[in-house]
C-alpha cells in the first residue's frame, strides 16, 4: 500500500558500490516507481547474461522494451528477440533469469491473458503485475 513506508536495512551506505547501486534501484521499484529509469542499473556479472545466447537476447529485449506497468506475451517478447516461434524458448529464458523484477520476467503472460508461471510463486507475480499497474495509474 502508498502509506506504507518503504524502508532499507541501516547501514545501506556501508554495502559495495554495486549492492548500493541494486539497493536503490529496488526502493525504487517498490516506493518511487517513476524514478527507476533515472538510476543507473546495477552491474550484471552473471554469466548468463555474458554470453551472446537467445536467453540473453530475450532477457536484454524484455530489459529494455517492456516498460514499468506493461505485459507482454511469450509469443511477443519471441518476435520483439527476433525469433517468432520461439515462444517455449522465451519461456525457457523466464525460467533462467538471475536477476528476477530487475529483468522484470513477471511482465511475461500467456497470449491468452493468463499471468502463467513465474519464480516467485503465482500470487508474488499477480502483486507485481497489480503493483506496477497501480503505480502506472497513479503517474498518470
């Protein structure tokens, strides 16, 4: 809910450059939605997203073409990476994504509206979807 306060764990600013960097660019998500796109990303180390791979197309796609309050469908996010019939595949790169809500997978449903699976559980991916819409709606 808005009235809550969002809080960080005390002592934030004694965390490496890279976890302040993550530390704040998810209060943001959470609390001031409108201000993530003017914060730098945190670094990606994960090998997965080094090596030029359909995965890592698909997750760099979803990263920078599916914007805060969207969805897009497994089907969709497979042309947008350039493969029309790789939808399974798409969801294959959802099910491999180190860095969940920051790659925002939740924002992946099925063509037929369904949120389908999600990492988090079910109800987590509904809340963010539900969050992000809200949130959308309130910028608005």
């Amino acid at each position: 809910e808005a009235s809550l306060a969002c809080e960080v764990c005390e002592g934030a600013e004694e965390l490496p450059q890279p976890l302040q960097q993550c530390t704040a660019w998810l209060r943001a998500y959470f609390c001031e939605p409108a201000t993530t796109g003017s914060l730098p990303l945190p670094a990606f180390h994960h090998p997965l997203l080094q090596r030029d791979s359909f995965t890592r197309q698909v997750l760099w796609t979803l990263l920078n073409d599916v914007k805060f309050g969207e969805a897009v469908s497994y089907k969709q996010l497979a042309d947008l990476a350039g493969n029309s019939r790789a939808a399974r595949a798409v969801g294959g790169a959802m099910r491999s994504n180190p860095i969940p809500i920051i790659i925002p997978c939740h924002r992946v449903i099925r063509s037929s509206g369904d949120t389908g699976h999600y990492g988090g559980g079910h109800l987590m991916k509904e809340w963010l979807l539900s969050h992000e819409k809200l949130q959308k709606e309130q910028l608005a």
